[in-house]
C-alpha cells in the first residue's frame, strides 16, 4: 500500500459480554471513527468496520464487523487502527497540519541550507521526534519536534526550519 496512513485509534479490548469492543481514540472527535471507513492495520488491511458506536471516556464502545463475541475483542487488544491521510478532513488552519505531513520534508537551517529529509515522526515517551535522514548520507539524527528546534514548518512548500543541536556533528 503506497498511501500514507494515519494513526487513529487502538483496540483496548472487549466491552461487556455481547461483543462490543473498546476503542481508545486519537482524534478530536471520537465517534468520527464511524466516519472514515473501515480502519486499517498497519498493513493495509481492514482490521475493524465499525457499525455502531457511543461515546465513552477516551474512545468509543461500539460494535465491529469482524466481533461477536468478547473474547474476539479482548484478542484484539493491542491493535493499533490507521485511516488512509485522504479519508481525513484537511487542517482548518494554513498553520495546522498532521506530523504525517512532515514525512518527506526538506529540514533547513536557519541560513536555509539543506540538512536532510524528515523520516519519521515517533514519540518515545517525552513527546513527538523528527528523524532527519541527512543530505550527505551517513546516520540519522532526532530533533525535538518543539517550536525552539524547529521555529517554522511548511507543508505546503516542503520544507521546515531545523535547529541542529550541538550533539549532531554536521558532517554527519
């Protein structure tokens, strides 16, 4: 699958005993979930069709194609649910964008020379990175992704502002 796919929510397990499965949401909106579609695994396949769903603290309880019982869901646990970038609503703002969107940019330095590529986006537990894969080739290197690192972003134009740390030789 060459789309970009976007993390939304993870299977937290089985709800009561008719089937109904617990999903933690990562979007604004959680009953948008029923909106996109089926879900996706991280592969590309349908990993849950959401038929029904209510609110509930942090997701959603709801009712899946593929569930009908609650140990279905509860082995399900774990897994994490994307939505294709397209099925999503675009920023509301010039300014908002999905850390998605910065796969693939340019990372500049202040003078605006090229640094490298954003890779990735990962979170390891202190909050969101930038892997920059660099021009020249060699190691990749991790930015905060936090408005002293990385003062300017923009998508639309394919580039976004880094700060190199100190820590990062720039001949790598």
């Amino acid at each position: 699958m060459t789309e970009k796919l976007i993390l939304v929510a993870q299977v937290a397990g089985g709800f009561g005993v008719k089937g109904e499965v617990r999903v933690t949401a990562w979007t604004s909106d959680p009953m948008a979930l029923l909106a996109y579609g089926p879900l996706l695994r991280a592969d590309g396949s349908v990993g849950l069709t959401l038929t029904s769903a209510r609110p509930d603290k942090g997701g959603i309880v709801g009712r899946a194609a593929q569930i009908a019982t609650k140990e279905q869901a509860d082995a399900l646990r774990g897994l994490k649910l994307f939505v294709p970038r397209d099925r999503l609503p675009p920023p509301e703002d010039e300014d908002d964008f999905y850390l998605a969107d910065l796969i693939g940019l340019e990372a500049r330095d202040p003078d605006g020379a090229l640094l490298g590529t954003v890779r990735a986006v990962p979170n390891f537990g202190a909050g969101d990175m930038l892997e920059i894969a660099p021009a020249q080739g060699g190691p990749t290197w991790y930015l905060p992704f936090t408005r002293a690192a990385v003062p300017e972003v923009r998508p639309a134009e394919g580039w976004l502002r880094a700060i190199r740390p100190a820590e990062v030789d720039e001949r790598d």
